[in-house]
C-alpha cells in the first residue's frame, strides 16, 4: 500500500437518467478549481446491550444514509453545477439525481475511485466578499458509494474560463423601480434549502428515493445605509422586485432573486468611524439562473 496524496484528485459529474442508476460516458465539469470533497458514510451501526451485562452484547446494521459535500470556485460555465442544484423538473418538481465519479490519489500509481450515485442536493450556499471569488458549497444526500481503481466517467476538457469574483460590474440590489438601496455592497451569502426527505424499505438498507420538499430561499448581504437609512428602511416595507447577482462576464449565470422580503434589521449609528451600514437579512419566493451578462 502507499500513502495517499493531496493536491491529487478529479472529480466530474452527470445527471442520471433514473434515481441511483449511474451515468456514462463525458462527465460535465465542476470547476476547475476545487476546494473540498468530503464523502461521508453516516452511521453504520447500532450497538446493543442486555440486562445481563454492561458490555454490547450484539451490533446490528443501520440503512446506509451516504452524503457528500462539496466546495468549488465559481466559474463562467454554461453547465454550472450549481443550475443541478437548485433547479427543479418542471413536469415533476423534482430534482435531478447526478452521478459523481470522484478519484483520490489520481495521478499517483496507486488510485481509488468512488462512484457516487444518487446524489440529490440537500442544501446550497453562494458567497462571496469584496476582492475575493465567488465560493459554492452543496451538500448532498448519497444513495450509494462504488470504489475502484478506474474512472467510469470520461474525463471532460478544463473550463479554462475565468473565475466569477465580488467586486466586478454588476453586483447590485435591485428594488421594484429598478434603482439601487445601497450604494455599497461588502459581501453576499445565499443559501437554499431544498428540504429532502429521504425513504428506504423494508428489505434493503439502501435509499430508494430522496424526495425535495418546500424550497427555502435566504440570506444576508452586508450594505451601506445611504442617507442615513432611510432608502433602505422604506425599501423594506415594500416586496422587492430582485436581488441581482450578475458580474457581467458572458458565460457566467446571472442569479435573480424575485419576490424579496427583508427580515428584521438593527440600524446602529455609534461613535465609530466606519460608515453606516447593516447585515441584511432575506428571504426569496424565487430564485431564476439564467446564462450571460
């Protein structure tokens, strides 16, 4: 045996034609820098115990509740990861269940693969700061994990493309007259929670189906109070149009959140001597992906 290495890995993804049922053939890239893969196996066991002593007396075996987490750099990408996500079926509502094919190791002699199948994205995250990149994070509900030694999916071309980062054209606050409530904004986290549900039977331990419930849209973005608050405090009152994420390159998804309630906020006008300014909390009725600046 030898060591596993870092900085050694691919990882490419494909949705699957039915839950659990694995792909083939090209994978579509996630990002061509990756930050984190975590597979995790969940709880495998259950121990029991008897009157008759205080040592386990017997294991027995709990259904297999996989899940995997992930975390990229955003780039311009037409088949963004991210679009998977959070996108439902519209004949369905459902989401689309992906396969991942994840090497460790992989350009070492000695490699290992994990097929990840059944992959259905529990909750997602997108932030990012003012001078850094655009960071995403999704963690998933995992039917089933295969190792070997070879990648089932063919291996996709490099994005090549650039990365999405805060502070470029187009990250703006929109309200229903299409005019911004702040003039500064320092940084943005969205968060979605797609409220799955997962089921097994009777007769095997493995997930059978991993059903999305309500579709929760929050966040919180960090913004000036321009003329002492009062832009923004009267823009809470009202349901927003959108809250518009676009860095204006033309391969990047361009993120509209509509229907924008703000939740309860703290105008603190103190001593100090940053300008005003809040954390701003939200909650969205939709969110829309669409492609280009």
């Amino acid at each position: 045996m030898a060591l596993g290495y870092p900085f050694s890995y691919k990882a490419y993804f494909k949705a699957e034609t039915t839950y659990s049922g694995g792909a083939t053939g090209v994978g579509l890239i996630i990002s061509d820098k990756i930050l984190n893969i975590k597979l995790e196996s969940g709880d495998m066991y259950k121990a029991l115990r008897g009157i008759s002593s205080p040592s386990v007396c017997g294991y027995i075996s709990t259904p297999s509740d996989y899940s995997l987490h992930l975390e990229w750099i955003e780039q311009e990408n037409p088949s963004s990861l991210a679009s998977f996500c959070i996108e439902r079926i519209t004949t369905t509502g459902d989401l689309r269940s992906l396969c991942f094919d994840i090497g460790a190791n992989a350009t070492a002699g000695t490699k290992s693969y994990w097929l990840v199948k059944g992959a259905k994205c529990k909750t997602f995250t997108k932030k990012a700061s003012t001078g850094n990149e655009y960071i995403c994070t999704a963690d998933f509900s995992v039917a089933s994990f295969k190792t070997g030694t070879a990648a089932t999916l063919t291996a996709p071309a490099a994005l090549g493309t650039a990365y999405a980062q805060f502070n470029k054209v187009g990250n703006v606050i929109y309200k229903n007259t299409n005019s911004n409530i702040a003039t500064i904004v320092d940084n943005i986290e969205i968060t979605i929670n797609n409220n799955l549900t997962d089921y097994w039977i009777p007769s095997l331990p493995w997930k059978q189906a991993s059903i999305p419930g309500a579709c929760d849209i929050t966040g919180t973005v960090d913004i000036s109070l321009d003329d002492g608050g009062k832009t923004f405090w009267d823009a809470m009152w009202l349901e927003l149009t959108n809250i518009l994420i676009n860095t204006g390159q033309t391969n990047y998804n361009k993120w509209t959140l509509s229907n924008v309630r703000w939740d309860p906020q703290t105008i603190d006008i103190t001593t100090g001597n940053d300008m005003l300014k809040t954390g701003a909390k939200f909650r969205a009725k939709k969110l829309a992906i669409t492609s280009g600046a």
